[in-house]
C-alpha cells in the first residue's frame, strides 16, 4: 500500500517524469527532501520503468496493429521468445480465454507488415488471427492513481 504523498508524487510523475522536484514541491507544499525520499523508495519496488513515449509516424513508421493470436501449444513458448526479441514488436501479452497472445506491432507499411505476419505463418503453428489497424491514438498511459482505485496506508 502507498500513502497519499507518494500518490501525489506519482500522479505529477505521470503527468511529466522530467519535472523537477523542487517544482512538484512549490505546488503541492511537500518538502524537497521528502520527495527525494518517496522517489527513491518508488524506484526500488513500484516504479517499473521510466521511459520516453515515441511518435512513430514522425519516424515514418506508418502501420501499427495490435495482431490477436491463437497458437498451437507446441509452439506458445518459442513464438513468445521470438516476439519478445523482434525489433518490430512493441508490446506483448499472454492472455487468457481463447486468445494465447495480444501483440502490437509497428512498421514502415503495410506491406513490411504483412512480410512480418507471413513469416510468424511460416515459422509458427497459428491456428487462428485477428488483426485491429491502429489508426488514432486517443489515449495512451493516462490512467490516473486516486485514493478510489488505490489502497492508502492510513
């Protein structure tokens, strides 16, 4: 459980990781040196990752999908390795329900894509696909933590 100054910390983390402290402190009246404290409390168990959020059409990566996989048992592990280390692979999920894997892709184009999806064929036992382009980014990384949804230490 985390207590309401660290979920204020990671509430202005989230909004922009590369604020200072020393502003987060002028606005929400919490000393410097504590937040220094939370933050590096955070790193060592909650704060999974810090990272920079790309826009990939600017890089010319045009295509991006979220491919829906089913796959033959024999093959579950090894494909997950294999996408785990492919370049063109964004993220990837194990899921539960009739679904093995979730995996969102990005490419230059339709066409390295669809060289991307033939090859999985070639290499893997997948029994079934469906493929969602995604064309619109609405949302991405915007949930926010409230004392709703998070347990508080008193």
């Amino acid at each position: 459980m985390i207590n309401k100054k660290n979920l204020i910390l990671l509430n202005h983390l989230r909004e922009d990781s590369r604020v200072a402290l020393s502003a987060i402190s002028r606005s929400t009246n919490i000393p410097t040196s504590t937040l220094y404290d939370l933050l590096r409390e955070l790193r060592s168990g909650l704060i999974v990752k810090s990272t920079v959020l790309l826009d990939y059409a600017k890089l010319g990566l045009h295509t991006r999908a979220q491919v829906v996989l089913r796959v033959g048992s024999e093959d579950k592990e090894k494909l997950s390795k294999h996408l785990f280390f492919h370049s063109q692979v964004n993220n990837v999920y194990k899921t539960t329900g009739s679904w093995d894997f979730i995996i969102e892709t990005v490419h230059k184009n339709n066409k390295e894509f669809a060289s991307f999806l033939e090859n999985l064929f070639k290499k893997y036992k997948i029994l079934d696909k469906q493929v969602l382009f995604l064309v619109e980014e609405v949302k991405k990384e915007g949930f926010t933590l409230n004392s709703d949804t998070i347990l508080l230490k008193p």
